[in-house]
C-alpha cells in the first residue's frame, strides 16, 4: 500500500529523536562541550590600545638615539610627537595631581642629539656655542658637562619634556679638564674648552682633521689633470644618483669632445 510520509515534530520525527540522543550523549558524559572560541576585537580595547602605543613610542625613541642624520631625527622626531599626543588623548583614568603635575615631563624623559652648532676660539679657549630656546629657564644643575683630556659630553634634562644630549670625542688637542666650563645664556649654552697650549685649533676633532688631511690629498697633486681626476673620483663615489648621471653625461660628453679633437687633454 502506499507509504505516508509524516511531517513535523511528532514524538516519533527525526528532530525529536535526534534531541533525545543529544540529550542522553550529554548526560552521561559521552559529549563534552568544546572550547570556547577566541574572539579578537578591533579597534582593540582601551587598554589594549595604549599599551601598543606606549611601545610604538618606546621604539620610535629609540631609534631617535640611534639616528644620526638630521633628515630622519626630523622624521623620527614628528612621528615621536605624533605618538605622544595620541597617548595623551587616549580615554581612561587620568593620574593623580592637579594640572600643574600633569605638565611635568616624566621623570626619564627621552633624549634628543644635539647636531647643530657653532664655534670659535681664542688663544686661551676653544668655544662651543649650543642654541636651545628656554634653556636659560632651567635649574643651573639640569645643564651638566662633563669633561676629559680629549672629550666632553653635555646634557640637558627636562627642558620642554626632553632631554638634550651632545658629545665630542677625540678633540683635535688636550685641553685642561679643571680650567674648562659652560656658561648658560639666553636660548644658548656655551661650552668653554681650556687649551692645554694656546696654539690655533684647524678643526674641533681628529676625526675633522684626518678628513681635511684626505680631501687635501685629493687637490694637492703636480698633475692637474689627476687631481682632477680624483676630484671626480670622489664625487662620484660619495655622490647620491643625481650626481653620478651628471658626472657621466659629462665624462661621456668629454670623451665625445675629444675624440673630435675639440679638447686635447681627457679629464
């Protein structure tokens, strides 16, 4: 005869018969619920978020201390501040204190090289001039140098929320640790180094010196031809991608000139 098909959740259907099973499975045992699933939140929490900065910041810090051109320290420098703000605007509890507390730098800060500055001498002193705006502000104890026969190291703490690091090694000459001083004066720091001799200083360091010895090497020649040649030697090999295609156009443009007999010495 004809089979009839039943429809719906009688006490016979599969759904039933499947939840019975599932059921019974769960109390004895045979079924055990698997882990829960981990669940990865984005944006990330507050929390969360002003950890990862912290060590954005952290790490931008200090590749700034290892930076040396004045190029990436601006980079780094910008993105330092970029970071910082946005730790300061991230929401949760503020820290105790009042407002003044607030503006004080932390008490490690992060330290910034110093690359640009001036000197001159005298017959007595070699002088070092450092420009920092608001540095005339600061506890005479926040501007320390240190000094030895052939080196001084300066450092600057807290002044706007950073602290300001330069040093020398190698000075050209000795010079006398307990006759050497600073002086702070508005916006500027002048570092005073006492000379051993009072002889002329060509340069501050050795480094400087044996640089000026080699570039003089390269023009100092009986052959102005050649020292031509090493002039174009050297800047070719220091020079970026710009310098390098204008130095063989002309070397190519030369050689053209030449084999025309426009120019009868090669360069």
């Amino acid at each position: 005869g004809a089979r009839s098909v039943r429809h719906g959740g009688g006490a016979g259907s599969g759904a039933e018969r499947a939840r019975t099973a599932l059921g019974t499975a769960r109390d004895t045992g045979r079924l055990s619920p698997g882990p829960e699933p981990r669940l990865t939140y984005w944006p990330p929490p507050p929390q969360e978020a002003a950890k990862q900065l912290q060590k954005d910041f952290e790490e931008v810090k200090e590749l700034l201390n290892k930076a040396t051109r004045k190029r990436i320290q601006d980079v780094l420098m910008a993105e330092e501040h970029k970071i910082e703000t946005e730790i300061k605007n991230q929401p949760g509890p503020k820290p105790k204190g009042d407002a003044v507390e607030e503006e004080k730098p932390p008490a490690g800060g992060y330290t910034v090289k110093i690359n640009n500055y001036g000197w001159d001498q005298s017959d007595k002193f070699v002088k070092i001039y450092i420009t920092l705006n608001g540095v005339h502000k600061l506890p005479a104890e926040n501007v320390q140098v240190h000094f030895s026969e052939r080196s001084f190291d300066l450092l600057v703490k807290h002044l706007n929320g950073r602290n300001y690091s330069m040093t020398f090694n190698n000075l050209l000459k000795p010079i006398s640790v307990d006759g050497s001083s600073r002086k702070i004066k508005t916006d500027m720091i002048l570092v005073l180094c006492k000379k051993k001799q009072e002889d002329k200083w060509e340069c501050l360091t050795r480094v400087e010196k044996e640089s000026k010895d080699k570039e003089k090497a390269a023009y100092d020649t009986s052959d102005p031809g050649e020292g031509l040649m090493n002039l174009l030697k050297k800047m070719y090999s220091e020079g970026d991608d710009d310098m390098k295609r204008t130095i063989n156009k002309a070397w190519v443009e030369s050689r053209e000139k030449q084999s025309k007999g426009d120019i009868p010495m090669d360069i």
